[in-house]
C-alpha cells in the first residue's frame, strides 16, 4: 500500500473533522501527520508489517500509528468510518467546489443545514447564503457559478483514485482460491485521465465467491445490483464499479468488449462483420462457431487486426496505423532516463537538494533538474535572483559529492500577467534547463494568454512550457489556449512541451501530446515532485504519453544526458 493511499485517508479525516467543527489542534495533527507520511520515502505498510515503531517519525503518535496499522493491515479506517457516518455524503461533495475549503462547508453544514451541492445551489439562488457573516453577494455568485463544474466532474474519478481502487481489489479477487483470472477493463485500463466507473472481469466457475468477496470489500460501501454474471457496487469514495464473472472461453472476447471504448468497438466489430463475423462479448463466431475468444490476441487476430494496446483504443488513428502495419511501439516506464521538473526546501519542496537527487537515483534516474519557483509564487516561497544564484550555488556544490546522477541547474520561471517573464534574461540565461509556465491570471482572455506564452516560447533562454494549460482536472479549468498557434511557435523556436505527470494535472494532454509529436517537438514527462515520493506519479504522466501514441524517440528524457543535450536551442 502506498504512503499516498493513507495520507489521503488522514487529510479526508480532517477535512471531516473541521466540517464537524472540532478542535483546531486535532485538525492539525492529523493534517501534519498526512504531510509526514506522503513525504515519507519508506513504506509505512512495509513497517508496520516490520513491527517497527511508527512514533519515531514526528506528528505520529500511539495513536495515529495505530489506525495507520489498522489501514495497512485490515485495509479499514474506524475512526474515519464513525465520522463519515455522521457526514452526509452530499456535504463532502461541496468541497470539490474550487474556493470552498472545509471552514465554508462547516457553515453551510452547521448553519444552514445543507446536505448536497443541490440544497447548496438552491440556498445560493435563494440568496442565503450571502446573509451569512463573512460571505457576500460576489461569493455566493462565484460559488453558484463554480457548482455547475463540481457536479460535472463529481461522477468522475482521477485515473490515480480509480487504480488504487480498481488494483487493490483486483489483488483480492486474485486471493480467491475459487478464481480464474482477474483483470481491470474500461476506462481503467485504457488510462484515461479520468474514469466514470470502474469495469473488473473475472473468470470463476461459480459466480459466488468473487461476487460475496465484492460485496463484503473493505472499500466498498454497498451493493447496487447483483445477478448471475453481473454485480454492481458503490465504493466508499462514490466511484461505482462492475464486476462481470465470464467464461474462460470468453475472457478475451469480454476483455476486448469491456475496455471499449465503445468509439474503438464499433470499428472492430465492422471489421468483422465485413469478414462475415460475428463479434459479441462472448467471442469471435462464424455461422455459429466460435472462432476465437479465449485471449484477446486470439480475437484481434481472427479479425485481421493486431493486438492493440489498450491506451490507443480510442478511434483516433489507431486503425490508420494498424492498416499500414505501423502501430507505434509506445513508450514505457522503463524507457525514462531523466526527471526535469521538481522542488525542494529552497521553495515549496519537502526535501533538500540531495534528498531529492538520491531519491531519483534509487529509482534509476539518471539526471534530474532542480527546478524551485520564481519569486511571484511568493506562497510557495519562490526564489528571486539572488536567492537562486544561490540555490545554484548550493546545487553545484552538491552534485560534485554525488555520484550516479546528475543534476541540472533548472528554474520553474512564472510568466506574469502582463506578459513579462518574472526573471531577467541575465538570469534565465544562466540555468542549465529553463521550465515557463502559467500559474496565475489563468482566466485572462485567449489574447492575452497567448501574448504571455508567446513571450515565452520567443525567449531565447526558455527550454520549455510546463503544464501548459493550468487545468487541475474537476476542479479547474485550462486556460483559453490557441493550440496550434503555440505549438507551431515551439517547434519554430525549439521549445519542448511537457507532460506534467501529476494526476491532477496531465497537462499535455493526450489529444495535445500527439499534435505536438506531429510537428516533431520533442516532449517531456515530468513529475513536478514536492517530496521524494513525488516521482511515483511518473507512470501516469506515460500512460498520457502513451495515449498520445508517443514512442520513446518522441520523448525527450528517455536519452541519455549527453544526447538531451543536444536538443536543447543553445547547443
Ligand atoms: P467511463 O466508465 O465513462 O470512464 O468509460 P468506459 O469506457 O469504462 O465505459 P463503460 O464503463 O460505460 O463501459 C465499459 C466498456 O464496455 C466500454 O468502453 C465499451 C463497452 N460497452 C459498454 N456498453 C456498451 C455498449 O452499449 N455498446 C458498446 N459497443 N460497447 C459498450
Ligand atoms: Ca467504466
Ligand atoms: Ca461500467
């Protein structure tokens, strides 16, 4: 179990806690104590299997260790579970509202007695809440306004929720002594950045076992519908899942079904039929035979189609490609030599500068670069010109005393609203790696984004454009962005484009990744980590670039320093 998973469980026991109204000091215990644990780099389930004392790391007491071994151990959160019982669960959904934090929902909860984003939209429209002290007319219209997209995405989970979830009951599942195979299909599968449901399949001669092993999941809250192939559940989060329990026969046949996309389905089963096939979720049949079925190589093969790899199942270009016999062999985790974009205690980091570089070096990283913010993210404590030449002082001194790695002199420079970048030329032009990004005024008109990037990517010290849009998936939106306009401009100056791995972010995304790849500009998947344990997310950010069809020669940080140097515009 990942550190992540019981941090997450810690910040929501929080965020309860002070919609409840409790004491500030327990609230803040527990916010620390989820911040000690994600920043953490040893596994806490591995020491709590280890019997080792989880007092020794600071803000854990008898008894957060405690719960965090009940988590690890019996996969449930008791103290959690007693206060949600006391939450509705419609209240929870408000805190997706950007600019509604747990203190806003504790007086919409407590004082006016709203249970759903539904009772909070009619209070808004009713103008009640601009009654409250505190809140005004410009918050309750800003709050009515931003409602429409927490109810939008709240049916949709993030790609790193939904694998959690889906991966940690597919193991269970797998335990079952009764059980064939088990495996994730849908959206899942295809890691798409977000997934509407969780689809499971499974092979089992009775459907019972995995379907009272669903049903008494630790993660899941209740059971919505169960048949004789088909049990449907709702998991603690509100994420729904299906559980289909198929054939052996059939497995491959259900497995290419269930991953869809139902857009990539209708193509296949076309090809089909125009072979005179039948195609169904059961198998491949001629007349009424069964041609195939058993794997989904054999059902893909019996169409005369190559086995596809489930990211590009989305009838983009994936037939194109497969007619020509050129189905791309995408990138892989295993192909990533470098990580250029993260932070350290010089900024918003957790971790000082050889924490960091030993931590990507344990995960196989060759280089890195340091990349602190610029001094307009004064939040994040960001670094002007003297503090960074500093820092970079700091960075060089460091890298002569580490071996297996190297690291790069990098800055994360803010282009600010008036379209100026936030360090001078002299400055920029110093930095081994420079990464331009947009983090504030990400409303500001289309024009006006566009005049900021376009100072950017005309600067002759900028590398590149990290996460390009700004968009944190359901909770905000990317700026107005000309897309073709900005790519053309990198690939005519030689700026490269990032696919920020964060889950939240993902920006590139997919359908951008693959229009930059198109006009050649080389990409780069980064982590964007705040902590040592931040380069976990790496796999998403390939997955995105898998979904944009990118091969290892399309991403830049798969070479070796020497030859990533070589792409960069001063060399
Ligand atoms: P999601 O859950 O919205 O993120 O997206 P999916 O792709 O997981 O969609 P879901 O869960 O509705 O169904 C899983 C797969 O099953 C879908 O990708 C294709 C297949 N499927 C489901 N219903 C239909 C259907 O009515 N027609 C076809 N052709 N395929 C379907
Ligand atoms: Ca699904
Ligand atoms: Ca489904």
């Amino acid at each position: 179990m990942k550190n992540e998973f019981i941090a997450v469980q810690f910040e929501l026991l929080a965020d309860l806690l002070e919609i409840q109204g409790a004491n500030p000091f327990r609230i803040r215990a527990y916010r620390n104590a989820a911040r000690t644990i994600s920043s953490t780099s040893e596994s806490l389930s591995d020491l709590v299997i280890e019997k080792q004392d989880l007092t020794q790391f600071a803000g854990i007491g008898k008894d957060l260790a405690k719960q965090i071994e009940e988590i690890t151990t019996k996969g449930q959160h008791s103290a959690l579970e007693e206060l949600r019982k006391q939450i509705p669960g419609g209240v929870l959904d408000m805190l997706r509202i950007p600019g509604v934090g747990p203190k806003k929902v504790s007086v919409f909860f407590n004082e006016l007695g709203l249970k759903s984003l539904e009772d909070l939209k009619a209070a808004c429209e009713a103008g009640r809440l601009s009654k409250l002290k505190g809140f005004g007319k410009k918050t309750e219209e800003s709050i009515l306004a931003n409602i429409a997209m927490a109810t939008e995405h709240s049916q949709r989970a993030s790609i790193s929720d939904a694998r959690a979830a889906a991966e940690l009951i597919v193991e269970d599942l797998q335990k079952l002594k009764e059980i064939g195979q088990v495996a994730v299909a849908g959206s899942c599968r295809r890691r798409k950045e977000t997934c509407g449901d969780l689809d499971i399949l499974a092979t089992c001669s009775d459907s019972g076992p995995p379907m009272d092993c669903l049903a008494a999941h630790p993660l899941v809250d209740s059971v919505l519908q169960r048949g004789e192939t088909k049990q449907r559940v709702r998991l603690k989060t509100g994420m729904e899942l299906d559980l289909r329990v198929v054939p052996e026969e059939s497995f491959g046949a259900a497995m290419q079904y269930f991953t869809g996309s139902k857009e990539h389905n209708v193509v296949v089963r076309q090809r089909a039929k125009d072979l005179g096939l039948k195609l169904n979720e059961y198998g491949v049949f001629r007349y009424d035979v069964q041609v195939a079925g058993r794997t989904e190589e054999d059902v893909y093969a019996a169409i005369g189609l190559p086995w596809f790899p489930p990211e590009l199942r989305e009838n983009r270009r994936e037939f194109e490609w497969a007619d020509a016999g050129k189905l791309p062999e995408l990138v892989t985790i295993a192909d990533i030599k470098g990580d250029l974009h993260m932070h350290t205690t010089a900024s918003d980091g957790a971790a000082t500068i050889e924490q960091m570089a030993i931590a990507a070096r344990e995960r196989g990283l060759k280089y890195i670069a340091i990349t602190d913010h610029s001094k307009r993210v004064s939040m994040a404590n960001g670094l002007d010109a003297n503090r960074l030449r500093k820092h970079w002082d700091d960075i060089r001194r460091i890298r002569e005393t580490i071996s297996g790695i190297e690291i790069l002199c990098g800055i994360e420079c803010d282009i600010l609203e008036d379209a100026t970048m936030d360090l001078p030329d002299d400055v920029l032009a110093e930095a081994d790696w420079v990464i331009a990004v947009l983090h504030y005024g990400l409303k500001q008109p289309g024009d006006q984004i566009m005049k900021r990037l376009m100072t950017a990517v005309t600067n002759p010290h900028v590398d590149i454009i990290g996460h390009c849009s700004g968009r944190m998936i359901g909770r905000r939106e990317g700026a107005d962005i000309n897309f073709s306009e900005l790519l053309k401009a990198a690939a005519d100056n030689q700026v490269m484009m990032e696919i920020n791995a964060h889950p939240s972010r993902l920006d590139l995304d997919d359908i951008h990744a693959a229009a930059a790849k198109d006009l050649g500009i080389p990409i780069v998947i980064s982590t964007d980590s705040h902590s040592v344990n931040g380069f976990e997310v790496l796999e998403y950010g390939v997955d995105q670039a898998r979904r944009a069809g990118l091969t290892k020669d399309d991403v830049a940080n798969t070479r070796t320093l020497k030859e990533f140097r070589k792409l960069l515009k001063s060399s």
